[in-house]
C-alpha cells in the first residue's frame, strides 16, 4: 500500500514509489534501436556493424536507427548504403572534420549526445576494436553501464555474454532498466544482414549543435595509418582463415599458409606467439585479445591452442589442426587432427589443393 507523508504544506512521496513510477514511464516509452555505423569511408559499411543491424533488427524491439559519423562526402556514400540494410528505418548522418577519423573521444561525445536527444531504448555497436573504444564511453556520458561483446539476446533487457575467456557465459540483466541501455554485440554471433531493403530509409542531418557539441571535445591526434592494401578478404568475416603459430619459425615461413590461404579464398591469422615475434603484424592476431572468428573452415598450423586463443575461434563450424603433440589443446578442439610435421604437411596439402584447384 502506497502512503504520503505530509511535510511543510506539501506531500512528498517515498523514494521506491518513485523509482517505481520511474520504472513503468520507462515501460510505457516506444522502445528503439540507435545503432553506431562503422564505415570505410568509400561507402562500405563494416561487415560487422551489418551483424549488430541484424541483431537488432530480429531480437529487439522497435525501430531501427543509424547513426553514420564522419567528414564529407563520405558520411553521404556511407548513409546511402546503410539506408538499403534490412530492418534500418531512417538514418541520422553526422558531418564535421572533427569526426572524419573515429577518433573515440569525438565519436563518444557525439553518440551520447544524439542518444541523449532522441532518446532510444537501446544503443547498439559491433564489439569492434572502434566499438569496444566508442560505447563505453558513450554509456559513462550517459550515466549507465554498458553490456558488451553480446553472444544472443534472450530479451530487451537480458542478454548473454562470454566470460573467463569464452570458459562459461553470464547471462545479464540491467537491474534497474536506465533510461537507455548500451549493449555491443559479437559479430560472429549474428549473421549480417543480407539483401536490400524494399525502400531505402530516409536520411536527416543532425542539428548542427550536436555535432558541434563533439567539436569542443580534447581527444587522441590522429597521426596516420599504416593500411596494408590486400585482396584477401577481412580477417573477421573470412569464411576461411588458416591460422600460423610460432611453430612455423620465421615470417618467410609465413608465405606457405598465405598460399594456402588465396587458394581457399581465405584469409591469414595467427596466434598471440607468432605475432610477439614479429613473423606477422599484430592486427592478424586471432584471439581473446586479437579479432575474434566464426569461419565456416579453421586450419591451425603449428598452434598449440592457449586459452585465449581458443577464446577467439572456437565458433568455428570446422576446426582442423596440424601439431606434432597429439595433446596440445586445439587438437582436443578440433574436428580434424593431423600429428605433422607442419613442414612437410603444409607443402603436400597445398600440392593436393593445387591439383584440385587444376593449379599443378
């Protein structure tokens, strides 16, 4: 039973009616969906941000919005192809020079902003290297805590996540539901969005004083990239990767599993090892702490399988391994299990799959 309590000529209510009251304005409020764009800059949309739009677009409820940031023509080019992604229902665009890199400063201050404005039920990201830097912070300006690096969404409100390095999964909730919840989701655990749209979604330009608002933000110098052009495709959306391990020696050993790799149509990783010792570069790190990948092939050479690594792969439909110790924990994972000498193994696969590809 509700009571009030006279004071002073007024009646001032108790705090948990009021946090109830708070509670069921939150309910009675049209959920929505305010998803984070990440992009090329050339008007292709990160496979992994087509993920999070499906997520969202089949296990919660309400539109779905997207924010597309950046500088120029490219916010335009990038507006246009998200507006054809199934499920997308209008998209807000962002212009200023401030945002042209994703600068996680800039970018944060200007999704809390917006999010602020329109008021969404839910802020939504890819848990991407940019993901993971932009949406915590968004979810610290916005006063609330973020739930990340989501495997599957039981319900607006509840969600499951991996924990001690993919070991066991929490399923979580937000005890007291805030105003917005800010959620990233795991790429591989959802199937992009495919297709187009019947209609492209209509795009709008934010009011000029929110994106100004992320201009007076002090963030990161961007100093430059380092881009590495290939025609492989992207590490985390491959639908083969043949992984390389210490085990291979040197970078020039490296060169065999990149055959391998254009062969199948596949792309390169490798493990933690590897990478500390300068055989690749560090973003082809596969792993807890590197990219995580859900290809339909895994080939493991010379790994022997650390927890973390496991972590970043073992959502793979086929696993197959190639180690000379028969105990080495991604044999006990895998599909496949070849006791080798990856020396001699790796040269007469790849002469197998030459003849088949007619490539002898």
């Amino acid at each position: 039973m509700l009571s009030a309590i006279a004071s002073s000529g007024r009646r001032r209510v108790p705090g948990s009616y009021l946090r109830a009251l708070a509670t069921a304005a939150l309910g009675l409020r049209q959920a929505s969906t305010l998803l984070y764009v990440e992009h090329n800059g050339a008007g292709g949309i990160a496979p992994a941000t087509l993920s999070a739009a499906a997520a969202a677009a089949q296990h919660l409820p309400g539109p779905l919005e997207a924010l597309v940031a950046g500088s120029g023509d490219a916010v335009a080019r990038a507006a246009q192809s998200v507006a054809t992604v199934p499920g997308v229902t209008k998209v807000w665009t962002a212009s200023d020079p401030c945002l042209e890199r994703p600068l996680a400063e800039t970018h944060a201050k200007l999704l809390a902003d917006v999010a602020s404005k329109l008021r969404p039920s839910h802020v939504l990201a890819a848990s991407t290297a940019q993901g993971r830097n932009v949406l915590p912070r968004a979810a610290a300006l916005l006063g609330t805590q973020p739930v990340t690096d989501v495997v599957k969404i039981l319900d607006d409100n509840t969600f499951v996540r991996p924990i001690y390095a993919g070991n066991a999964f929490a399923t979580v909730q937000f005890r007291a539901p805030p105003a917005i919840r800010v959620v990233t989701v795991r790429p591989t655990a959802f199937p992009a969005a495919e297709g187009s749209a019947a209609a492209a979604a209509p795009a709008e330009a934010l009011a000029p004083e929110l994106v100004q608002g992320a201009a007076g933000v002090r963030a990161a110098v961007w100093e430059g990239a380092d881009v590495k052009a290939s025609a492989r495709p992207e590490l985390g959306s491959a639908k083969v990767v043949v992984c390389g391990g210490r085990a291979l020696k040197s970078k020039e050993n490296f060169a065999m599993l990149e055959e391998l790799a254009d062969l199948l149509g596949g792309a390169v990783g490798a493990s933690r090892a590897a990478v500390d010792a300068g055989y690749v570069a560090n973003d082809l790190q596969v792993g807890q702490t590197g990219k995580v990948v859900a290809p339909d092939l895994y080939i493991g050479v010379g790994i022997s399988g650390a927890i973390q690594h496991l972590a970043g792969m073992k959502d793979s439909r086929t696993i197959v391994a190639i180690n000379t110790d028969a105990e080495a924990p991604l044999m006990a994972l895998a599909d496949y299990g070849l006791v080798a000498d990856l020396f001699s193994a790796v040269p007469e696969l790849l002469e197998e799959v030459r003849k088949a590809k007619g490539k002898a």
